[in-house]
C-alpha cells in the first residue's frame, strides 16, 4: 500500500480469472484506495488486527495509528464491496478462551467474513524470541476451531481459518506443495516463515525452485512423502 499504483498495475495485470488478495495493516486503504482497488480487480482484503483492544494492539505493534488503520481499512473495505476478513496472530501473553471469543465478536461487529489464526514464529518481529505456543494453548486454539465452524450458535459469525489444526494430522500446505512465498526480491522460500532461500525467480524457473523446496519441507510440520514427488 505505500507502492499503491504499482499495485494497482499488478492487480490490473493479473491473468483473468485469478483470485487476488491483499494482505495488509490497513494502512493507506481509504475508502478511495479500496474503490480503485476493487475496480483493478482485487477479490479481498486480509487485515492484520492481533488485539481487540486498541491500547494493547496500538502497543504490540508500536504505533498509535496501528488501531485505527485496521479498523478503517476493514470498514472500508466493505464499503467498496470487497471480501474482508482478519489475521490474528496469537501470543500466549493474552491467549484464553474470553479473549477469542471476544475477538470474534469484535471481528463480526467490523462485518469479517473469516478469521484466520496464525501461529507466531520465530521470524520478523520475533526474531531470536521464543515464542512457540505450548501444547495447553494449541487444545484451546482446536477448540476454538471446532466450536465456531460447528456449532449452530455462531451460524452468523464469521468462520475461523486454523491451518494449523490441519497441517499436524496431514502434513504442511506450503514448501511447494500447495503455496510457496516468493519476497520482494524475487527469492523463493517454503513460505512467509520459512524464510530460507532456496530458488531465485528471477534468473530461474519455477519448474525447478519447487521440487527443491518439496524436497527440503518444512520445519515445523512434516511434509508427506508423496508430495514431495508430485509434479510442479
């Protein structure tokens, strides 16, 4: 969002019929910029938002328009006619079944579609911190999981996205199985926080960065064996 009329350009670009998402803080997504981006042909916006509380989300990121970006954007969003939904992801300092079911009430006041749990890693604003959830909080996360998608008391909430409850029975969605993370610069890794390069996108091809990322997998779950010799 602070290249927007490069995204704009690359939104535009994009082959027909792919589903294009942004990914975002909120930040710079006025109802202007969410209008043009809907005309451009994005299909949703995922909003970063960790806290329903502004003061401890405003703290966690470090900026006292964190807050208020988020919850712009997401009413922006809307407005636009675009799909919405927030990424949440969860520290184990506020992690409690009140505060997740707070969150979700807060996140179908801004109209989520979904809500998607993420794992915190040990990478960007982790870096050298251990900050893996311990097993008592990833029971809690399941449980939440479950009850939302399943229970009919929360038919009109938004749904809740737990990779992470699948990818322990069956193995890892990313390493090039069903998604990589390609960075700014064009290198290839197994995802967003696998950050070890394995591929160059721009002096090589696809067809020969994926099998090398199916072959190494990830390193929190594992990756089934017949995955890593599926055709890219």
């Amino acid at each position: 969002m602070a290249r927007f009329d490069d995204l704009t350009d690359l939104i535009r670009n994009a082959a027909r019929g792919t589903d294009l998402w942004l990914l975002t803080s909120g930040y710079n997504l006025t109802i202007e910029n969410a209008c043009k981006l809907k005309k451009a042909g994005l299909t949703g916006v995922r909003i970063s938002l960790d806290h329903w509380e502004k003061d401890r989300y405003n703290e966690f990121r470090g900026s006292p328009k964190a807050f208020d970006w988020a919850t712009t954007a997401a009413v922006n969003s809307r407005k636009a006619g675009l799909a919405m939904g927030l990424a949440l992801c969860v520290l184990n300092d506020f992690l409690s079944e009140n505060f997740l079911f707070k969150y979700l009430a807060f996140a179908k006041s801004l109209g989520a579609a979904f809500i998607m749990i993420l794992e915190p890693r040990e990478t960007g604003h982790f870096s050298n911190s251990d900050v893996r959830l311990p097993e008592v909080s990833m029971k809690l996360l399941d449980n939440f999981f479950l009850t939302v998608n399943s229970s009919p008391l929360y038919k009109k909430y938004p749904s809740v996205i737990f990779p992470g409850y699948h990818q322990r029975r069956i193995g890892c969605f990313g390493a090039g199985i069903r998604y990589l993370y390609i960075d700014s610069e064009g290198s290839a890794h197994a995802c967003p926080f696998c950050q070890d390069k394995m591929g160059d996108c721009i002096e090589e091809e696809l067809s020969e960065i994926i099998p090398r990322i199916r072959q190494k997998g990830c390193f929190i779950y594992s990756t089934p064996e017949m995955a890593r010799t599926l055709a890219p």
